[in-house]
C-alpha cells in the first residue's frame, strides 16, 4: 500500500451505508429518522449485530482454506453522554434481533408445555426444554460466557456499556485475556471453571461463536489501554470507531411508534433457514470474488508506512482486516438475499458482496488510523487535564474511605492501581500529587528485609477535611 493511499480518508459520511447493501442502506434510513448519528457510526455496531443471527450456523474460508465463522468485534467511542452510542446501540439491536428473541421466547414455551404433557416415562429419555439465547449481558463475567455459550452453542452478542472495565479487566489477566482471545478463531475451546469461577465442571465447546461490542470513552479506553496491548494480539482483533463530534440530539425527532418488523423478520428468516440444514452452511468465495480478493491482497501490502507506531499498532489491524474483508461480504449477502425477498441463499460469494466488503473493510481502516493518530496526538501532548487528574484521584480518595485503607491498614502501590479504574503506571505519580493536595491521602514507603521498598496509601481516619495536617509523616498523623 502506498504512503498516499494509507492516508486516504474515509467514505463521504453522506453515503458510506448507500455503498453497503440494501439493508443496511434502509436500516440506516430508519435508524437516522430517531436518532442522528453519523452513518459512519451505523456499520461498526450492526454488523455483529447482524451476525449474531447467523451464529455458528453458516461459515465460509479464510485465504488459507480454514474454516471461517463470522463473528465480529467492535470498540465504539464517544463521550459519554453526548455521542448517542449507546442510543445507537440499543435502537439497533432492536431493529434487528428483538424478532429473532421474541421467536426464541415462543418456542421455549411451546416446548416447554410439549415437555409438561409427557409420562414420567418419557421425560425420562427427552432433554429438558432450555431456553436459547442470543445475548450475554452487560456485567457477564468470563466464566459466565463460557457457561452460556456451552448452553447456547448457536453463539451470543455481548455488549458492554462499560467497555473499558472489560477491556481492563481482559488486559491485566493474562489468563482470561488468551482465553478470550482464543473464542475469536478456535475450532473448539475447552475449559475447567475451577476456583472463584466455578464448581470445578469442565466445558468443552465445539465451534465457540461471540459477539462483541464494547462502548467506551476516549479518557477512560486511552487510561485503560496500554500501546503494548495494540500489538499483544488482543486488541487488534477488534476494529475501532472514534465519534469524534457531539450529536445535537433532537427529542421527538421522529414521533411514530417503533414498528421494525420488515427488518426484524429477516434475522427470523436467517434462523429458521439456516436452521433446517442438515448441516452447517458452508459459503466459500466465487472465483471472481477469489481473483478480486487476491488482488486487493496483493495491492494492499501494509509495507509503507511514515511512522514506527504505524508498522506496529496500524499493520496489525490491518492484517486482521484482510480477514474481516470476507466476514463482511458473507453477512450482508445473507441479509440482502433474504431482505430482498429471496428464499434461498446461493452457494458461494458473490462478486458484488466482495466489493461491499471491500469497502467496508478499507472504511474501516480508515476509522482505525483516524483513532490511532488521535491516540498519538493525545500521547505526544499532555495525557490529561487537570480534571481527569482529579477525578481519578477522587475515586482513590473513594476506595481507600470505603474500604478502610487508614493509618493502620495502608494499601501498597501495587494494589492500588488494580483497583481503582483508570489509575496506571503513566498518570499515577500525578493523580496520587492531586490525591493529596486535593483529598488529604498519605502515603509512607517502608523497606522491606529482602530490601524491597514498597509505598504504601492510606486516608488518615481523622481527616476532617481535605488538605489538613498537609505534609505530616504517617508516625506524626498517628500520634
């Protein structure tokens, strides 16, 4: 890839979901008429939206042969309150899958009266109705994933209001961060909830299939995050929207009752379809997809790049990119087939869904570097403000009162930055400064006999306001 074509920029906002397939191209249409969010914003959250209804049911092949399931994951981020991400998301999330969990819901029932009607004899050689679902929900631990992948082995959305918590919480275990990103590409995942994540049971899954939408701020993904983690093989499997403006909301921009159900129709259309297979659908590329996907291969080498962090952080999105390229073209052809009235899906990619994938995939490195070079912007200049300062320090001052980390019970340095959410090694020295000026936090650093100094922090007990007793020793506040 040329230096001028790295720096290409994204798609005219006016017509990047006009560009992508008819039901993207009207949801958006209808999306827009509630809420108006850029259509740039649209393709990162409903295409795994999308793909959660095709699930483990239908894969196609990389373009070294492997199978290749279409799940996706999406960072979103936006400030709070002011970006209509989360609006976004939910609104989409209906507009595509409420169908699909309404009809999910009536068949548990019905099974589960079939089920009631059965002798004692019978229930005996016939499973228990379980009802399936589509989602993992917001505060779903890792443990709690696996087990409700193990009971819904279709796949699940999880979506994640509080995104960086769980980016944070995947980047400081190890253990759970290669776990989790093993569900991405795996074939099969096997895994012994032992200890505080469970009962000791094994669950071994065939074919795992998630999900994943994240939606963060810029100050608490960029306080979370490390540069190392764009590299370690994680992040990178996610692509990446930055909103950059304010959306200046409307209230009652549109006042027609929600009525979705010409587009929620087409994911019930996709279950059921796929559902009758006697086997997993297998969509492998056209010819003519293979010859255009092996020439923007070929054309997009990654091999020019202007900065250092581009040939490490950028070349590793990008090569995840030339994967997602065909997960795209799949999902929106199985949803235009069946939008557009068609009853039976073909047999291989087509051409023009290679091309909607294309675009989309250079779209989104497009987004990808925009995001990256505010990152570095941001890392060059000053890290925070003097506000985002405070109010880590505040959460500080919060944690060590709540749990009564005083004089007599002071907390190491260590302890202190997995606990409160976005202190780290970059901005602790500062934050702990303002902790306290601000809020009367004390700290003492002691040796240690195998000769390591540790500090510790603590809010003295009889602090009565913040600043008092300023500068005095851990010994003199405790006389």
């Amino acid at each position: 890839m040329s230096k001028n074509e790295l720096k290409k920029e994204s798609i005219d906002d006016n017509d990047i979901t006009d560009e992508v397939g008819s039901f993207i191209k009207d949801v958006s249409v209808e999306l827009r008429s509630y809420i108006g969010v850029p259509k740039s914003m649209i393709l990162p959250i409903i295409l795994p939206i999308m793909s959660t209804a095709i699930g483990t049911k239908a894969t196609t092949f990389s373009g070294s042969m492997e199978k290749l399931r279409v799940n996706l994951w999406t960072i979103v981020i936006g400030s709070s309150g002011t970006s209509g991400k989360s609006t976004t998301l939910q609104i989409l999330k209906s507009i595509v899958l409420d169908g699909l969990e309404e009809k999910l819901k009536d068949d548990y029932r019905i099974a589960k009266v079939a089920y009631s009607l059965l002798k004692s004899e019978e229930k005996e050689n016939a499973d228990e109705p379980r009802m399936q679902h589509i989602y993992s929900g917001q505060g779903s631990t890792f443990a709690g994933m696996i087990k409700n992948l193990s009971f819904n082995q279709h796949g699940l959305l999880s979506t994640f209001d509080e995104g960086s918590e769980f980016l944070n919480k995947m980047l400081n275990d190890k253990q759970h961060k290669a776990s989790f990103t093993s569900l991405y590409a795996q074939s099969s995942y096997g895994k012994d909830l032992v200890g505080k994540e469970g009962t000791g049971e094994q669950i071994w899954l065939d074919n795992p299939f998630i999900s994943l939408i994240l939606v963060s701020n810029p100050h608490w993904f960029n306080s979370d995050v490390k540069n190392s983690d764009f590299v370690s093989g994680f992040l990178n499997r996610f692509s990446i929207y930055h909103m950059k403006d304010t959306i200046h909301m409307e209230p009652f921009k549109n006042r027609e009752k929600h009525d979705f159900s010409k587009f929620q129709n087409v994911a019930v259309k996709i279950w059921e379809y796929l559902s009758n297979l006697e086997k997993c659908l297998e969509m492998p590329l056209s010819d003519e997809s293979i010859a255009r996907y092996q020439k923007w291969y070929k054309d997009n080498n990654f091999d020019a790049f202007d900065e250092e962090w581009e040939s490490e952080e950028y070349a590793a999105f990008l090569v995840r990119q030339k994967t997602a390229v065909i997960k795209y073209a799949m999902i929106i052809q199985i949803f235009d087939t069946f939008y557009e009235g068609g009853e039976k899906l073909g047999e291989e990619i087509e051409l023009k869904y290679m091309n909607i994938g294309i675009t989309i995939a250079e779209e989104t490195m497009s987004q990808i570097k925009s995001f990256l070079e505010y990152r570095q912007a941001t890392k060059d200049s000053l890290k925070y403000r003097e506000d985002d300062y405070l109010e880590i320090a505040r959460k500080v001052k919060n944690y060590l009162k709540k749990y009564n980390f005083d004089e007599n019970n002071p907390l190491p340095s260590s302890k202190l930055t997995r606990q409160v959410r976005g202190l780290n090694k970059t901005n602790f020295q500062k934050v702990l400064e303002f902790a306290s000026s601000e809020y009367g936090i004390r700290s003492e650093s002691i040796e240690h006999k195998d000769n390591r100094v540790v500090t510790y922090y603590f809010f003295p007990s009889y602090v009565d306001s913040w600043g008092s007793n300023e500068g005095n020793t851990r010994e003199e506040l405790m006389l």
